[in-house]
C-alpha cells in the first residue's frame, strides 16, 4: 500500500507557516496608504490655487486715506485724522491706495503722488487703522506672514 495522505488519516492539511501567509491587515494598511496618498495629493492641488487666488486678493485690495466717512478732513504727520485746514497737515489723497502699494510703501517705496513727507502721514495713518475702519482688513493681510 501506499504511504497515506493527509486527508486519508484524518488530519487536516498542514496550512502554511506564518512567514508563507501575507498578514491580513498588511494589504489593508497598504491600501489604506495608498488612498491617504491620494487625498493628500488633491488637497495639495486644491489648496495652491486657494493660496494664490488669497495673496492675489490682497495686494488688490484697497485702502482710502482717509476712509469715506472721514472725507475732507486732513492727515497730521502722526497719522491721526484732523480737521481741514490744520497747519502742517495733508489733505487726504481723495483715492484709495492698493494693497500693493501699501506693501511696497511699507518697504521704503513711496506712495504714488505723494511727496516724502504726505507719505510718511499717509502711512502713519495707515500703521493706525483700527478694526471697523475702512482699509483695515487690508492692511491687517498685509502684515500676515506668507
């Protein structure tokens, strides 16, 4: 006679040692890699545009020297709104400047059509702008790190 199988003395087939068997959880952790990857990789793309689409916004804003609801008042030297005619003040530019602008300013550029001192004012008044005052929102991206 032959030699018996396994299933013929009823044992069960020997089933492969542990090193043979790839692990269960090893290909859903795999798998689970792979989509992470894949999610992180469109929340890249997505968020780029975003990022360029908000440092576009800003330096297009706008900033009113003064803001509207102070129109026709002047700027003093310190920046602080004072009423027409003050001696040593400026007249307000009647335009508003944009973020850009402002940037470049803060930088040591003047502001267009400004002569040294109205710029030195203008951003004064600028640095003073205070939240609920028009061009605040402005400025306060401006100062945000990139």
């Amino acid at each position: 006679m032959s030699d018996p199988k396994p299933e013929q003395d009823g044992l069960p087939p020997q089933q492969p040692s542990i090193v043979e068997q790839p692990a269960e959880g090893a290909f859903a952790s795999r798998r689970q890699l792979l989509m992470g990857g894949a999610v992180a990789a469109s929340a890249i793309v997505s968020i780029r545009p975003a990022l360029a689409n908000t440092a576009a916004s800003v330096l297009n804003c706008t900033i009113p020297v003064p803001d509207q609801g102070r129109a026709g008042k002047y700027i003093a030297p310190s920046g602080q709104v004072v009423p027409a005619g003050t001696p040593g003040a400026f007249p307000g530019t009647g335009r508003s400047f944009t973020g850009e602008q402002v940037k470049q300013a803060l930088r040591g550029r003047p502001l267009p059509g400004t002569s040294y001192d109205q710029n030195q004012a203008y951003l004064n008044y600028i640095r003073r702008l205070q939240s609920g005052t028009s061009g605040f929102t402005c400025y306060a991206s401006l100062q945000m790190p990139r």
